[in-house]
C-alpha cells in the first residue's frame, strides 16, 4: 500500500487541478473517518462534490474504474453523508475521476464520472 501513494497523491494533484479548471472550487483534501477516506471535496456553486481518485500507471493490472466498486462506494456514501450532516448541507453528490499514466507520470487519459452512488 506504501508503494502506491505517491501516485495515489499525484493522481489526487492531478484531478484537482482538472476539476478547479472545470470550476469546482477545493474545499479539502484526504477527510478521513471510520468508514473511509474522501480523496477530494470540492464545491462547485453550492453543491459539495466528495471525489473518489483512482490513479494507475497503464491498464496492464487492470483499469482505475475497476477499483470503484460497490463496497468501496457505499463506505464513501457513509462518509459524505455524515461529512454533510455535520456542516448542515443537503446538496451534494459523489464523483469519481479515474487517471491513467504512462510510465514518465504524464497523462494518457482522465475521466470524471459523475453520480458514481446512484
């Protein structure tokens, strides 16, 4: 799992800046509980975005999507809610951007899913 963070925290650099570009605005980085980790939450208007990162480098062990599984989405619906209920906002949805780098780090490809929990 060590070995995978600094391109966990590339990834995370990464979908931040593509989403501050889109107009979302960076609320925090990394919330934890004890359901799981929000890589990202944004804003975007007035709505919070709470922002699963994938990040591989190359799809030969397969593709960052395959990673935002069920299980992983449902400990990240506990999480935002309970992330909203305390800051008393009801409008928020669950993203996911998925990263794919080549082996120098540069970017092959990004994709942002919205709604990832419905």
């Amino acid at each position: 799992m060590k070995n995978n963070l600094p391109v966990g925290n590339l990834g995370e650099d990464i979908a931040r800046k593509y989403l501050e570009d889109r107009g979302y605005s960076f609320v925090e980085q990394n919330y934890k509980n004890k359901y799981a980790e929000i890589d990202l939450i944004m804003k975007r208007e007035d709505k919070l975005i709470f922002v699963e990162v994938k990040t591989r480098i190359g799809e030969e062990t397969g593709a960052p999507e395959d990673a935002l599984n069920r299980n992983k989405i449902n400990r990240l619906v506990r999480n935002a809610s309970m992330y909203a209920m305390k800051r008393k906002c009801d409008d928020y949805r669950i993203d996911g951007v998925c990263i794919v780098l080549d082996s120098r780090n540069q970017v092959q490809r990004i994709n942002h899913y919205e709604n990832i929990n419905l």
